[in-house]
C-alpha cells in the first residue's frame, strides 16, 4: 500500500515551498538594495511582484487543503501539512515587509537619507541569514539549527534598539529630520518583524519533526 | 482495566500468528487494532472471547485476563464468556429469520420464551442499535430483506440482546457503503457509554475516528499502543509511523 502519487504530491508541496522563499528572499534582499542605491524602479518592481508571492501562498494552500481532503494525510505527513500552511503565511507576510521597505524607499524618494545605512543593512543581512538557513532546516528536518536561529532573533532586536535610539537622537538635535528619520524606523520596524516571522517558520519545523509547539523565543517588540 | 493480556502467543499448528503480545484494555472504551493484512489482529481479536477455540490446531500461550479472572481457565463456561463477551464480524451474517427474531435469538437460546421480556429487549437492542426506527413496522420481515448496512446493525442488536459487557467488532464495516459506515461507527461511539468495545479494522481513517486507544500490529507482534491522538499525529514508532503514512504495507 506504498502511496506514490500522494507522496509525490506532498513533496511538490514542500518544494513549492522553498521556491516561494526563495521568491520572499529575493524580495527581501532586492528591497534592501534599492534602499541603500536608492533606486525606486527597482522598488517599482518589488511592489508589483508581491502578487506573484501571495498567489504562491494561496495556491500552495490550495493544495494542502485538497491533500487533507483527499489523502487523509496522517502522523509527520499531517505535520508537515499543517506545518507548510504557518509556514507559507510567514514568508508572505516576511513578503509584505519586503514591499513595506520598497514603499518606504518610494516615499523618500529624491529626499537624501538622514543617516548612513549602517545598521539597518546588517538587520537586513541578518534577517536574510536566519531565513535562508531556516529554509535549510526545513529541509534538513534540523531542529537543532531551527532552535538556533530562533536565538538570533535577540541580534537584530539589539539592533533595531539601537539604530531607534540613534534616529531618535538625530530627530531631537533637528527636527527636520523627523519625517526622514521615521522612514528608517519604518525600515528598521520592518526587518525586526522579518526576523520575528523567521523564527516562527522555525517553530514550525520543531513542530513538523517533533509534534510538539514550542514557543522558543519571544521577541521583546 | 477491562481485560489485562500477559504475554499472549497464538499459535496455527506450527505456525505463530500472535507474538507475545501485553497489553491493557480499558473498560467503556473503544480500542482499535490496526495493521496489514495478515498481521495477526483478527486472531488477536478472535483471542479475546475464544472464537479460535474453533479452529483446529489452535493453541494459545499465555494470559486473558477478564475483570480479573482467566478466560482460558479449565472451569469457565466458555458459552458464558462469549455471552458477556460478544462479536460482530465483517460481513453481516443476520439468520434467515424474521428481524424480531434475529433480535431474540441469544434470549431463545438463553431459554427464555416469555413474550413480554421477549419484545423489551428486542425493542431495546433495536434502539440502542440504532435501526428501531427503521424497522419498527416491520418486525417480522425477513432480516435478510433489510439493506446491508441494517443487516449489520441487526447483528449488533443481536449482540446487545443478551446484554454482553464487551463487543469485539471484526472489520465491522469493510462490506458497507460510506452512509452505512457512518451509521456504524456512531453506534460504535454511543456505544462506549456502556461497553468496552474493541475493532478490527483495516481503514485507518475509521480507527482514528472511532477510537480512544489504538494498537499497531506487524507480522504478529503488537508495534505500538497509545491513545489514538498520538498514534495518528505523532507516533513514537517509526514502524507505525510508515505504516500510517502508507510507505509500506
């Protein structure tokens, strides 16, 4: 009773999956770019393809539900579903962000920056990091580099401190900058919540592998 | 515990179809067995109420225990242990009588004729079988005239009628139609209310449905057995797990 048509679904699933982060991942680091090349066609573009990402998460939804409907998936095979449908949420919403970052660069527009991009980009890196190697995980069935990642959240919650504290003291000394300056918190705003939806995709894939939810870190935002 | 199983081997002639298998079985429970063809459930269930005492070559090793006390033992009535111990089989087997009798046969046999106790346990049996309303009109049909999905809730009246404590349900639904499954397995889960019952089944959709307790068995021996929820979701053994997922069997 090997069920090789249904197991060949459920992988299809899984590698949609990892083709709609790697779409999110593009996103998010195109994103970035555009902000420090200030570059808004490229932000055009970003914003325009968000569709593309969302269609991917309704469609991959569409077929776990028909899976469930159908196959009666059951043990890891239900996991990994109800798993894939958390985990597709995210990376749309990690998606959002990208676009969030986009709109934000738009909205600044021929406006200079109020403050080199310093931090801002490590988030960002970071961010990309934590995503990338969680997609790994989820792959790897790594539940030890999925709890890992987890902790890094603390990193860029550290950053998002302190690159909040140096806008407010640019806005205080002149408060020209406040429009400016609350961009970049928008930015920075927006990567934090990248990172805080990474680490759900890696309590997720602890759950896919072990059947059991774990909060394991909560973010201090 | 309803019935406490030490280390039970079954034996075919030369051949072993149950390996020493222990487990506990929780009285007003449902408790699913499960496994591929040929796995030993059906004799392990059979086991349980000495269906396999009628097969020649049968030998048991080991301990059924039944609120206490050995079913196996020299001095049980073994008619009285499948009285409180009753089954229904896979495919509906009603006799070719009317439907009342069908639901009054183990009274019959039992000795009692009296009309009066006759019609309150059949009315009953029927009821909580879940077809009274069904063939009320109609009681002294042919049973064999009733659909095969009423056929079976008949044979589960007439298990009922002589009000056992336990019923061993062998593939209860395997030659019944999707509605008729239905019917069963809701009588199955109103039926825990008031007796330990046990199933055979091979669709494991219907076990996680049915059940609060499920045993996994493979080529004799019993895998696993936990609360259904686990078995279904997150099974320990990786055999089990395999095995529910369809990756082998």
């Amino acid at each position: 009773m090997t069920r090789e048509a249904y197991h060949k679904a459920l992988k299809d699933v899984q590698d949609e999956v990892l083709r709609m982060a790697d779409k999110v991942g593009k996103a998010l680091k195109d994103s970035m770019e555009a902000l420090k090349q200030r570059d808004l066609e490229t932000s055009k573009r970003i914003i325009r393809e968000d569709i593309v990402i969302n269609k991917m998460r309704f469609d991959i939804e569409d077929k776990c539900l028909l899976l469930i409907a159908t196959q009666q998936p059951m043990a890891v095979d239900l996991r990994i579903l109800a798993a894939v449908i958390n985990i597709i949420t995210d990376l749309e919403r990690i998606g959002d962000h990208a676009e969030g970052i986009a709109k934000i660069n738009i909205a600044i527009g021929e406006d200079s920056l109020v403050k080199p991009l310093v931090d801002i980009p490590k988030m960002g890196e970071k961010g990309l990091s934590m995503l990338e190697r969680c997609m790994k995980a989820f792959v790897d069935r790594d539940i030890e580099s999925a709890r890992q990642i987890c902790n890094e959240d603390d990193e860029v919650d550290a950053l998002y401190d302190q690159i909040y504290g140096e806008l407010l003291l640019i806005m205080i000394e002149n408060p020209r900058t406040i429009q400016g300056a609350t961009y970049l918190i928008w930015t920075a705003h927006n990567l934090e919540r990248t990172a805080d939806r990474v680490t759900n995709i890696a309590e997720r894939i602890v759950f896919m592998v072990t059947g059991k939810m774990e909060e394991m870190n909560v973010s201090k935002y | 515990m309803a019935f406490k199983i030490k280390e039970v081997n079954a034996f075919y002639g030369g051949k072993q179809a149950v390996k020493n298998v222990s487990l506990a079985i929780q009285a007003r429970s449902v408790t699913a067995i499960i496994g591929p063809s040929g796995c030993g459930k059906s004799t392990f269930i059979r086991c349980l109420n000495r269906m396999n005492d009628l097969v020649p070559m049968f030998r048991l090793e080991g301990e059924i225990l039944y609120n206490g006390t050995n079913i196996y033992s020299r001095d049980l009535d073994i008619t009285e242990v499948r009285r409180r111990i009753g089954m229904v089989f896979q495919k509906p087997n009603p006799f070719p009588k009317s439907i009342y009798e069908n639901a009054a046969y183990g009274l019959r046999i039992q000795g009692i004729s009296k009309k009066g106790t006759l019609d309150k346990v059949v009315e009953e049996s029927l009821k909580k079988a879940a077809l009274w309303e069904e063939v009320r009109d109609r009681l002294n049909t042919s049973a064999l005239a009733l659909s095969g999905g009423q056929q079976q809730r008949l044979c589960i009246a007439r298990a009922i009628a002589t009000q056992p404590e336990v019923i061993l349900f062998d593939e209860p639904c395997s030659a019944l139609d999707p509605i008729a499954t239905a019917k069963v397995e809701d009588l199955i889960t109103a039926l825990k209310k008031e007796y330990t019952v046990i199933i055979v089944t091979h669709n494991m959709q219907q076990a996680a449905r049915v059940s609060d307790v499920t045993g996994f068995f493979m080529m004799g021996e019993l895998i696993e057995f936990d609360i259904t929820k686990k078995i279904f979701t997150a099974p320990s053994n990786k055999l089990t797990e395999d095995y529910i997922t369809g990756r082998f069997g």
